[in-house]
C-alpha cells in the first residue's frame, strides 16, 4: 500500500537564466558552494518546462522527455538520474511517472548554459507536484517555498538556485550577510537602477564548451590559487553589497568585469591550463573600454564559463548604447547575434 494518492496532473513553470556578477566558481560536498555567489536573474533567457505526472504502473520515472518538440531519451535519462537523487526528499518519485517537455527561449546553439533556467524549472515543477501530492498550498509568495525550490535546484545545478528570484539573488555562506549554502535568497536593499539592468548577451561563439563547468569546478580542487580566489569572492561579495545599496554603477561595472577575468584566470591556471575565451571575445572587450572611455557610458562585462559577452548598463544609457552597439559589436558576433536581455521578475507559472 503507497503512502502517496497520486492523481494525475499537471504543472508547468517559465523559468529565467542568471548571470553571477560574483562568480560561483568551486564546490564541495552535495552542491556547496566554496564562496558566495550574487546574480541578476534575466528574463528574456528561460525555460518552459510541462510536466504531466500520474501514478506508475511499471516502466521508469521519466517516460517520456520531449525538447522543443522532440525526444530526448538522453536527457530523459539525466532527469531520471537527478530525481533518483533526490527520493530522499520527495518519496513519491519511486512512485509517480512523469512526462516532461520543455523548450528554451533562446537557441540551443546560441552559447548559452542552460542549465539554471532548466533546472530551476525542473525544481519548480517537482515542488508543486510534491505540494499537490502532499495536499498543502503552493505559493511562490512564502519564502519557505522558494527557499525549498532554490535548494532543489541547487542540487541540479548550483546556480540554478539563483534563478528563483526576482532581481538579485545571493547563495552561499558569509561571515557578514544572512545567507546560505543549500539555497539561495532574494537580495535586499538594492537600489533602484540594478533592478533596470540591461545584458545584451553577445555570440562570439555557439560551438559546445570544451570543458564543461562541472569540470572546471572540480578543478578547482588542485587549483593552487584557490584558497586566494575563495577569499577574493567573499570580499566582492561584501563590496558588492554595499555598491548595490549605493547605486553606484561605476563600482559595480569594474567589479564586474573583475570578477568575469577572475573566473577565466582560474581556468587559465589550472592542471591542466584552459582557455574558454576566444581572440573575438578579447577585441570585444578592447571595443568596451574604448568607447567607455571615449564616451563616459557605464557600459561594462560580464563574462560566464565560455566565450560571450554579457554588455551590462542600465536603461537610462539603453538608448546611446544601443546605436553603438549595433554599429561596433554586432559585426563581431557570430551572424550578428545578440540576446537582448534585462534583469527581470523572476519564475511564472504557464498552466
Ligand atoms: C561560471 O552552476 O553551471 O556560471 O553546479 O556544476 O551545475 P554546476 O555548475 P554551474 O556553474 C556556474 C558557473 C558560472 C558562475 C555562476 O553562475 O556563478
């Protein structure tokens, strides 16, 4: 006799992508970060994933995973494999059989990591599906919700768990912050003009990553330079803080930019050594500072675990940037392509 009444249902959730302005960049344990870790959470960047469950008969947990309209047993066996991890939460994952589709919003050739808009997806729809089972409300309104799902996410993708929120997100411990390891929380006391942040995600590159950030993390281990690194992000992380409260937009795009060269210096001296950089992302980033320069605009970088340019500026410059963006970078990306993003509000529920 099943401790569980499952029903048959479904649950499908938008999720967006984060870019960590403080990088998550070494792990340890079950998906701890080493350092602590603050992002904008985007939006035009996410997942759409639908999830029809029922009670199983025989056969596996995922039966069926459809992306963009066609199967993928592979990634069907991914999932499989993430929700055998985490029966130890949700019992009734040896019981129920789900049917997932999902579908992102950007190419899958674009560059773009997709894991923390799909897995926060994933977390998203397995946290309703256990409150439905379970017969208690469901809403993204009670932190202690978001804060289950930020954890569950976390343990599909560490930065996954920024991806919650709306806004900014901080995860992972710090002496002087109320934070935590196992899930991440909506930062507070934010000035106004992050919440406009633009990130024009600039295509150097679509070819997949030659290592992927789940190997880099792991050699972050024998990095000889890791304890120093650690130590550098916690300190970002207080200057970071105090910047945001401030508005000082300044201070925020050279942290940036300092922190995206940290995280490639990193790779850069690790055993072995790794360049995920491309020659097309160094000439971007002369072109930024030259017409920073030149012109005064607070336009920075941000770089992910690959070779794109993330152009970071709030609205109030959208306008003058925009024109020379078009003008000066766009011919440096790959057929042009720009993903035009903006710091946004978060999941939102499709069904
Ligand atoms: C460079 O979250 O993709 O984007 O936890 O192994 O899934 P796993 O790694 P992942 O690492 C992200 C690294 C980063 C920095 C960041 O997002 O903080």
């Amino acid at each position: 006799m099943s401790l569980y009444h499952i029903d048959q249902g479904r649950v499908a959730w938008r999720s967006p992508s984060n870019i960590a302005i403080v990088k998550y960049w070494g792990k340890h344990g079950r998906q701890l970060p080493r350092n602590a870790s603050i992002s904008l959470t985007l939006s035009a960047a996410h997942t759409d994933m639908y999830i029809d469950y029922g009670p199983r008969v025989v056969g596996r947990m995922v039966e069926d995973f459809q992306f963009a309209g066609t199967a993928k047993p592979a990634f069907a066996d991914k999932i499989e494999l993430f929700c055998n991890r985490i029966t130890d939460r949700f019992g009734w994952l040896d019981k129920v059989s789900l049917s997932i589709s999902s579908n992102n919003s950007f190419p899958h050739s674009s560059g773009i990591a997709s894991s923390a808009s799909s897995m926060s997806a994933l977390a998203l729809c397995l946290v309703e599906i256990d409150r439905k089972i379970n017969d208690v409300p469901f809403s993204l309104d009670d932190l202690e919700t978001l804060c289950l799902i930020s954890d569950t996410a976390r343990l599909g993708s560490g930065s996954a768990c920024r991806s919650v929120y709306p806004q900014l997100a901080i995860w992972g411990h710090h002496d002087d912050l109320p934070t935590s390891d196992v899930h991440a929380l909506p930062l507070e006391h934010v000035h106004d003009v992050f919440g406009t942040y633009h990130d024009d995600i600039c295509i150097i590159s679509d070819r997949e990553k030659s290592v992927s950030s789940t190997a880099g993390h792991q050699l972050m281990v024998d990095n000889p330079y890791a304890a120093a690194r650690y130590q550098q992000a916690q300190d970002r992380v207080s200057a970071l803080a105090d910047i945001l409260r401030r508005g000082d937009v300044v201070a925020f795009g050279e942290l940036a930019e300092a922190e995206a060269l940290s995280l490639h210096g990193m790779m850069m001296c690790s055993a072995p050594p790794y360049l995920l950089i491309e020659p097309g992302t160094v000439e971007m980033i002369r072109a930024i500072h030259a017409y920073r320069s030149q012109s005064g605009v607070p336009v920075y970088f941000s770089l992910d675990a690959g070779p794109n340019i993330h152009l970071l500026y709030p609205t109030e410059v959208a306008d003058v940037v925009a024109s020379w963006r078009d003008e000066v970078l766009r011919p440096m990306c790959i057929d042009g392509r720009i993903i035009q993003d903006q710091v946004g509000s978060g999941p939102q529920r499709l069904a």
